[in-house]
C-alpha cells in the first residue's frame, strides 16, 4: 500500500460557502460596500468574517484566494484625465508628421 500525504487541516468554509464568496469576489469589491474595486487580503478577510462568520488572518486569505482560482494583480496605472480618443488622434496625425520630418 503506497503512503498517502496527510490531508492537512479541513478548511473552515464548506464547497458552498467558497462558491458563495467566489460570486462576491466576482461582483467586485465595490458590490461588497468598499469604495474601491480593488481586492486585498484584508478586505476578503473582512468580507469573510462578516457574512460568513469565519476568521482568516489576512496573511492565510492569500491561500485561500489561490485555491478559488484567483491569482494577484495589480491595477493598471492611469491617470483618470487620460482621453483614448485624443491620444490615438495624437500618434495617428502629429506623430506620424513629426516622423516624416525628422527622416526627411
């Protein structure tokens, strides 16, 4: 008979419970009362004490999140003035005439 690894502590929220928090991770941070969308540890940390009554320390929700199918990410850095529109305008006209000339 082949040795088996040790299953480890159970975990402390049931397959249902996990779905239910995977569903609240999905609708975002700003559906679960913060004023951001952005997800941190201590936020799902929070989020799980207070609607399913289980305590993680927001060090082991990194885990947690892992086993969920979620991985870490940082949000792009953009300024909130930043026009797609002109920007594109911009490359497609004045770049573009300034290439021209300095090739000339």
């Amino acid at each position: 008979m082949a040795a088996q690894p040790a299953s480890g502590r159970p975990s402390r929220l049931t397959t249902t419970v996990r779905d239910r928090l995977r569903q609240r991770l999905l609708a975002g941070a700003r559906a679960c009362g913060f004023d951001t969308d952005l997800w941190t540890c201590p936020r799902v940390a929070q989020v799980i004490a207070r609607d399913f009554g289980v305590r993680y320390h927001p060090d082991h929700v990194n885990r947690l999140l892992h086993r969920l199918g979620f991985s870490p990410q940082r949000p792009a850095r953009r300024a909130l003035e930043r026009n797609e529109r002109k920007i594109r305008q911009w490359v497609t006209h004045t770049w573009e005439a300034t290439k021209k000339k300095s090739v000339s």
